[in-house]
C-alpha cells in the first residue's frame, strides 16, 4: 500500500490494517483476503488501482466483487485512482464509477492531475462523494489548506478538458508501455529467478530481492542502500510499504536512463548472486 495510507487511518484516529495479496494475483486483494482480515469493527477499506507500489490493475469484475462485499458488510470505499488514465489496456484503468450507482452509496473517488498530467507540483485533487460527506471534508479542507491556487486551477481545468492534452497523455501512456516491456524482457532474460509483479498500469516496477541470495537473504533496505553506494542508482525499499522483502523501480525517466539504470542493477543483482553461489 502507498506510503501515507496507514498514516491517514491513524489521523483519523482509527488502526489500519493492512491486508496483504497473492503473487499469483499480482498481489492484488481478493474478498476472501478482505473477509480473513475484516471483523465487525472494520469501518472502511482504502484501494488503490492502478496500484502503487506494483503497478497491478483490479478489472471491473473484481472491483465489482469487492464493491459488493463493502455493500454486503456496510463498509466505506476509497477507492483512489490517481493512476486510472495511465493503463496498459484499452482506455483508462476500471473504475467504480463504471458500477451501478447502488454499489456506490459509501463510496469516495480520489483522482487528480499530478500523474496523468504529470502536474505533481501543482497539488490539484479532487474527491468524489455523497454530498453529505463531500460537505463534512469541506468543513476540514477548508481550515487546513484553504485551497488551490488559481492558476492551478486553471491549468487542470485545461488538462481535464482539452483534446490536444489529452492526445499527449496517450502518447506519454505509449512510452511507459514500451518501457514496461523492456523491463519485463530484460528481467526475464537477464534475471529468470526473480520474483517481479508485470504492471498492467502507473509506471512502477515491483521486484523481490530476499531470494538472490538464499543462504543470506537479503532485505529491500539493505539491497537499495547497497545499490546506492556501489551503482549510483536509487530504488525504493518495500519497507515503505510494508513489506521489506521487495524493492520498488520508477520507469517515469527517460528510455536512455532506464536502460542505464537497468543494466547497473542487474550486474548488481549477478554480483549478489554470485556472491551466494561462492
């Protein structure tokens, strides 16, 4: 799970969970997961598609299917899908909004400009929510940020609207595609035992590090920090998100710095490996 989502539970004055999902399924959670994890206590569920850290994207029928166990246990979505415009498949990613509208009563949708328009600095949001909710964060938003700045607004009015942006934004989802192939090649060809999530969506690349060397495995932290240190490139450990076993790689560079940053890692990697064959 993103970084900040235990943190907002724990703002909220509520005990995060987190709920851990299947390699099989791309780590995605299943209402199996959830009921495993749920007890009459659980008020709400945060999801992320597409996700960050592994780039995994929930079709709509799996969405459906957790739609409706949140219905069924009367427990809040949020369903953020700040990702949604960057998908592999045809379109934008599955969203709840594509449900009937009687499997959205406790839903929010968060969305915004920073990834698909690669507006990170301008700090555009948006939320959608029944409007007795959508007033009570109002309430709150509006006595701790106040608000947007107004040409920020106007820059997102424009990315959400226009077609020439919009064109751009395909274009720019073509790159990343590309970009995801050549790392999945790569890994396969170069790395064939490591453990890796194949992202459908965002530009986030998953890979298990503590099987590299099986008589001394190694942690996330420890793999990214000696990366650092013996090829100058930065990766973030899984720690971040909960699990240490994995290490995180953004492809959001350019295909010259990927193929460098790639090849340094995988002569990491082999040295790792070679170090635990010795």
């Amino acid at each position: 799970a993103w970084v900040s989502y235990p943190q907002i539970v724990h703002l909220a004055r509520a005990e995060p969970v987190l709920v851990p999902g299947d390699i099989e399924w791309g780590l995605k959670v299943s209402v199996r997961d959830l009921d495993r994890q749920s007890n009459k206590s659980t008020r709400g569920l945060i999801l992320c598609s597409p996700c960050n850290p592994t780039g995994a994207v929930y079709t709509l029928a799996e969405l459906r299917a957790i739609a409706e166990w949140a219905r069924k246990n009367e427990i809040w979505i949020i369903s953020d899908e700040i990702y949604r415009r960057i998908n592999y498949g045809p379109g934008p990613a599955p969203s709840l909004l594509d449900l009937p509208d009687e499997l959205l009563e406790r839903t929010v949708i968060i969305y915004g400009a920073s990834k698909a328009y690669a507006m990170t600095g301008w700090r555009i949001g948006a939320a959608l929510a029944p409007p007795h909710l959508t007033k009570a964060m109002a309430a709150l938003q509006s006595h701790t940020t106040t608000g947007a700045n107004h040409p920020a607004q106007w820059a997102a009015a424009t990315a959400f609207t226009d077609d020439r942006v919009d064109a751009e934004v395909g274009k720019m989802v073509s790159a990343f595609r590309r970009r995801r192939d050549y790392l999945v090649e790569r890994f396969r060809a170069e790395a064939p035992g490591i453990e890796f999530v194949e992202p459908h969506g965002a530009f986030y690349f998953f890979f298990r590090v503590d099987g590299i060397r099986e008589s001394d495995p190694i942690a996330g932290m420890a793999f990214c920090e000696q990366l650092m240190q013996q090829e100058g490139v930065a990766l973030v450990p899984g720690g971040a998100f909960a699990d240490d076993r994995w290490v995180r790689l953004s492809y959001a560079v350019s295909d010259a710095e990927l193929e460098n940053a790639l090849n340094r890692i995988l002569r990491f990697i082999r040295r790792l490996a070679s170090a635990r064959a010795a």
